[in-house]
C-alpha cells in the first residue's frame, strides 16, 4: 500500500504541473474570476477532460482495474464551473474510462460522472473561491463514493474487495491532496488578480486626480498633450498616443508612433462599434511595435482615441485593462465637460436675458458695440 501510495504522488506530479502552466493562461484567469464567454467554458471543458483522460492513462495497473488520478480534472472543473461543467466533464472521462473496460469499467465511469457532479453542487452552494480544505473534504467524499460504488456494482464481489483493500486509502489520500493543491494553485492566482486589480486602481485614481482639471476643458491638441504625458509618467509602456478622428493630438515616446496613428482602421472601427478596444502587432523588420487602442466617446459617439504602444513586446491583459480604465476615465470626464459647458451657455443665455428685461436700451446699445 505505501508503495502504490508513492507512485500514485508521482504520477500526479505530472498533473500537478500541468495544473501550474495553465493558472498561467489568461483564459483560466478569465474563468475563475467570473468573467468568462462560452469559448472559455468550451476551453476549459476541454483541458479539464483531458486531464481526467490523462489521470486514467498514468494510473497503475492493479488486478485488473486501474488506481489513478482520473477524479481531480472532474472535480475541479466542478468546483469551478459549476454543476453543468463539473458533471459534463465527469461525464467525459468517465465514459472515456468505461469504454477501456475491465471489471470496474462500469463503476468507475459512474462514480466520475458523480464526483464532478459533486464538486459543481459544492461550487453552487460555496460562493466565493472553493477553499482548499473544503476541496480536500470533497476529494475524500467523491473518492470513497468511488470505492463504494466499485464494491456495490463490480462483480466478482470478491475481486472487488480485494481491489479497494489495496487502492482504496492510496487513491482518498493522494487524490485529495491533489484536488486541494490544485485549489491552492488557483488561490494564487486570486491572490495575483487582486494585487493586479488594486495596483491599476490606484494608478487609475492617481491619474483621475491629476488630469481632471485638463479634461474638462475638451479634447484638443493642448490637453491631449498634457493627459498623454501623465498617462506615460504613470505607467509601464513605451509610448502614448491620443487622437481625435482626424489627426494625432498628441503622443510621447517613440518617434514612429505618429505614422502609426495616421489614420484608423477599419477593424478598429468595427471593434469601436461595440466599444471594444482593439489590439494590433505590427511587425517592424525583425522588431515588433504592438499595441492597443481604446476608443474615446462622449455621449455615446466616437469622439478619438487612446492608444498605448509596446517596443518588442506584446501588449498583455494588464495593458488591456488598463487601457479600457483610462478610456472610460477619460471619456468621462468628456462628458462631464461637456456637460458644464452647456450649464455655462444656458447660464449666460438666461443672464442675458434677464439683463435685456431689466435694461433692453442698454442691452440694445451693448450688443451693437
């Protein structure tokens, strides 16, 4: 038992580190914090399957059955899915398992379905990130529910004893554990979002305060300098540039940014449609000069653009968000501008008036001067 208890550790390691390479993945980041399209959930339906199918082909042969790792992509991707998820992806593996064969085929291919089903009810019923003791309990429930099952269906009775005997504690413990630090792994990657999500608020609160006072006075060459160029003080990128819809109002940084924002194109404006921002790679030679641009609006209509530049490099997430936070600071405060301008002339308009109430002769004599 010990020694089916190391080799089972060892074999999961393999899965352990596939766990870590794909916290790093955007799409997963995407996931666990709730901001997820189907492409997403079809992505991760997909890794997570695999990951039970994976389970099932390091396992070890063991009289006529298989002690494996198959449960931890089912329950995972339950306790982070959901129901639907964690029992399709159950469901996946474990018909992957059944159709393998031997005697416990049957019983094991039921007993994943469920046990991703488990991790799903779990997630429902547990609102914020799955903690991982509570993913530890869930992996010793879901497993010896497997072990139940192999011993209430698998037939001879007998070959089925004696196969839990010798892999039941293994498969509880190590799976468990692994379920868990695969949780914990994921907690990391909470812990990295909320540091992420903190920094660019305070970068975009430090930005607010300092450009306010410019962006109320319009979008023109003389605040599209000034906001530019606290917006490149501010943060991690190698060039800054804002348009209107016409001409470059300003940027900082490289020099072949202005030939880049010469004109728009029309995959921008197609993305601006939906108030996306758009990113583009343009290769320079063996350099590359990416970048993404955020539209600007003010009551809805395309007023110009922001764009943010990196020297060969990608733009990343971080960028993007970023980039999406200052356009809809500053278009914003394009509003709120505007807003005040038409409060000044209808102010001035009634103050006329009244002036031409009071006094018409005069105001008469003023107004042709």
């Amino acid at each position: 038992m010990l020694n089916l208890l190391t080799i089972l550790a060892e074999r999961f390691s393999m899965i352990g580190l596939l766990a870590f390479v794909l916290s790093r993945a955007n799409f997963f980041k995407k996931v666990i914090s709730n901001n997820v399209s189907y492409k997403d959930l079809s992505i991760l339906i997909i890794i997570f399957s695999l990951i039970g199918i994976i389970g099932t082909y390091v396992g070890i042969p063991i009289n006529g059955a298989i002690a494996n790792s198959r449960v931890v992509g089912p329950m995972i991707a339950g306790l982070l899915g959901g129901p639907f998820i964690g029992f399709l992806v159950g469901f996946i593996a474990g018909l992957h398992r059944f159709l393998i064969g031997g005697f416990t085929a049957l019983s094991c291919g039921i007993s994943t379905t469920i046990e991703g089903l488990i991790g799903g009810i779990i997630k429902k019923y547990y609102k914020n990130t799955v903690d991982w003791k509570i993913a530890f309990l869930a992996g010793i429930i879901g497993e010896t529910l497997q072990m139940i099952l192999i011993l209430t269906i698998s037939r001879p009775f007998s070959s089925a004893l004696s196969l839990v005997k010798v892999i039941g504690l293994p498969m509880i413990l190590v799976n468990s554990s692994g379920i868990a630090v695969f949780m914990l792994i994921i907690k990391s990657v909470f812990d990295e979002i909320d540091i992420i999500e903190s920094r660019q608020a305070k970068i975009m609160l430090d930005i607010t305060s300092k450009t306010i006072p410019y962006i109320r006075s319009g979008l023109n060459k003389d605040t599209a300098k000034v906001v530019s160029e606290i917006i490149y003080e501010s943060i991690n990128v190698d060039a800054v540039a804002i348009t209107d819809l016409k001409t470059v109002l300003a940027y900082i940084g490289l020099d072949d940014v202005q030939d880049k924002c010469q004109f728009l194109k029309k995959s921008e404006i197609n993305a601006f449609r939906f108030k996306k921002v758009y990113v583009d790679h343009n290769k320079r030679g063996l350099g590359l000069l990416s970048s993404v641009t955020a539209p600007l609006y003010c009551y809805d209509e395309l007023v110009g653009t922001l764009k943010l530049f990196r020297k060969n490099k990608f733009v990343n997430s971080t960028d993007i968000e970023v980039a999406k936070g200052l356009s809809n600071l500053i278009s914003n405060q394009l509003e709120i501008a505007d807003a005040e301008n038409q409060k000044r002339i209808a102010n001035e308009m009634k103050f006329n008036a009244l002036q031409a109430q009071i006094n018409p002769h005069s105001y008469n004599y003023f107004c042709r001067q």
